[in-house]
C-alpha cells in the first residue's frame, strides 16, 4: 500500500515538472521510482503517463500547436534515429553522455548569466536539431536536450515554446507506447499501476501549467535552464 502511495506522490512531482515547463517527468519519476519498483515496470508506465499529460497538455495548448514548427523536428528525428542506430556499436555512450551534459550545463549557465537576444535561425535548424535529437535518442534514449536548446533559442513565446516540445514528445510518446504494447513490455500490473499514476500525474501537471500562464518568458525560461543543468549534471555523473 505505501508503495502505491509513493508512487502516486512521484507521479505528481513528475507531472508538476511537465505541466510548467514542457518536459521533465521522466527526470523526475525514473530516478525515484526505480528505487520501488522493477525497472521493467518503471519505462512503460512512465511512458503510458507521459502520453496522456502530452495529450492533456497538447488540448490545452491547441491554439499554439504549429505544424510548421512541429513537423521539421520529427522529420528531422527520423534520419537520426537511423544514425544513431547504425553507429551504436562504435560510439562510447558514456562519453557522448557526459559531453552533452557539459553542454547544457554550459549553455544554461551562459543563458543564466549573460541573457543573450533570441535568434532569428535559419529552416533548416529545426530539421538539424530533429536530427540530433534523434541520434542522441537512439544512442542514450535522451533526446530532449536538443530540443529544448532549440525551441529557448528562438524568438518564440512562452506557450510557442511549451506546446512545439509537447507536440515532439506527445508523438514520440505514442510510437514507444505502441512499440511497447506491440512486444509485451506493457503488463497487467502496468495498467494497474496507471489507475494511481494518471489521475495524480494529470494533477501535478493542472498545477504546474496553471502556475507557468502566471508567469512572463523571461521567467519561464530561467526555470527550464534551471532544470537543464540539474538534467546535465545529472548526466555528467551517470
């Protein structure tokens, strides 16, 4: 019973993350729910979730979903999913996870710090950045980073900003939770688990936007920085 509880309670946290800033729940609920429950339960239930806040999160959000912002990172997704496949076996996952982590905590800091002017980026960035966002996917199944960095990079709103990321993750989302359904990842005791963990990841992630349309860009954007350099450090130390 506390374990449910617990769970419950985790599920919450990781959908206040998500619900302000657009990403994040799997930050926060991997970590603390493998300590009570068997991995191979964590990833498909942490994934089930996910598909139903980006839902939530995507209907709210629906007047800001833009195809043209959305489409060129998943198309760009595609080819580096491929990538990275290919080159697997021939690149240190350790090593590629550390230089990214030092990476965002670097540009985080930068951002923190000396507060640079949005850029005006070429049509084909977005593509770019689907594309190593797709790599880094494939190789250490963390492909948000590069997203993130390009969506805050832009001259973008706050809400441009929020409901492009959630459309990229309500789509990757809904691919693993079919590929997971498809090879029997998802069990009985997954679905069990999803009547605590959706109506209280749904909860955390009603309060966490509700408190992110109180605040301005400029705000908004510190606290995703804030997050990316826990996210790096995070990676940095494995």
């Amino acid at each position: 019973m506390s374990s449910i509880i617990f769970t419950g309670l985790i599920f919450f946290m990781g959908g206040a993350v998500q619900g302000l800033t657009g990403f994040g729940a799997g930050l926060v609920v991997i970590p603390l729910l493998c300590l009570i429950i068997d991995v191979k339960e964590v990833v498909p239930l942490c994934n089930l979730n996910l598909v139903v806040i980006n839902i939530f999160l995507a209907y709210t959000l629906r007047g800001c979903l833009d195809k043209r912002k959305i489409l060129p990172l998943i198309c760009g997704a595609v080819p580096g999913i491929m990538i990275g496949t290919i080159f697997f076996d021939a690149i240190n996952p350790e090593l590629v996870r550390a230089s990214l982590g030092t990476l965002l905590i670097l540009n985080s800091l930068y951002n923190l710090l000396v507060r640079p002017r949005p850029l005006k980026l070429p049509s084909w960035a977005g593509y770019f950045a689907g594309l190593c966002a797709g790599t880094i996917a494939s190789l250490l199944s963390a492909g948000g980073p590069p997203l993130i960095v390009y969506t805050t990079l832009t001259n973008w709103t706050k809400n441009e900003i929020r409901s492009t990321l959630i459309g990229v993750f309500l789509f990757n989302s809904s691919f693993t939770a079919l590929a997971h359904a498809a090879n029997g990842i998802s069990s009985l005791l997954t679905l069990q688990y999803c009547t605590v963990t959706i109506p209280m990841i749904l909860l955390g992630t009603f309060i966490g936007a509700r408190f992110t349309d109180r605040i301005n860009r400029r705000l908004y954007l510190k606290i995703i920085h804030f997050f990316l350099i826990i996210m790096g450090t995070i990676m940095v130390a494995g």
